[in-house]
C-alpha cells in the first residue's frame, strides 16, 4: 500500500482516496493528490470595487448611498469605515459606522483608502 500524504489542513494522518481525490475524516477536506497546500481554500481573497486587496484593518469608503435594512437610515456616499473585519458569507465586510452601529457590507460598495 502507498503512503499517502497527511491532510493540508489538520495533518491528520487518516487521510483515504475516493476516485482522483484524497478525503481526511477527521476535517472532511477534499483535495487532488498533486495539489500542494498553497492551493487550498484557507486564503480568501476579498477585493473593493476597484479590484485593491482588502485586509483586517483597513480602512474604506463607501461609493454608493446604501439604505440600511430594517430602518429609515442611510449610509452616504463617502463614508469612511475604519478597522473593517473580513468574514466569509455574502456580505464580506464586518464594521461599526459612527451613528449607525454594527454593519455588514458587500466588498463590491466600498472602496480602500
């Protein structure tokens, strides 16, 4: 039997094949044998509207009049955002705006500065 190699994500040594791919049940990550660690989906890349690399701590503004759901208020054109938090889902972007509170944005409405 052929060693294979420990999961990229856990280093779990129990790693099995099933068809091309090589499965770990400890995380249940699937990848291609040949595939390296770099290649994994751990890196998410999150650019603004303008295709800059957005990263914890940055600081953004907004490019377009975004309504706030569940109230009347309304986030302006300009608005700066600082110390933005990345998070995965469909809105990207994890922020508190003076006057507004605890927000989620979608990358695609801000710009970084």
């Amino acid at each position: 039997m052929t060693a294979l190699p420990p999961c990229p994500k856990c280093n779990s040594e129990y790693t099995y094949e099933d068809g091309t791919q090589l499965v770990c049940p400890e995380c249940a990550h699937e990848w291609k044998a040949g595939e390296s660690a770099e290649n994994s989906d751990d890196a998410r890349v999150i650019k603004d509207s303008v295709g800059n690399l957005l990263q914890d701590g940055d600081t953004i503004t907004v490019i377009k009049d975004l309504k706030v759901k569940g109230s009347s208020l309304v986030v302006k054109v300009g608005t700066k955002v600082k110390n933005i938090r990345l998070v995965d889902g469909d809105h990207d972007i994890d922020c508190k705006i003076d006057g507004i509170g605890a927000m989620k944005l979608k990358s695609e409405f801000v710009r970084k500065v």
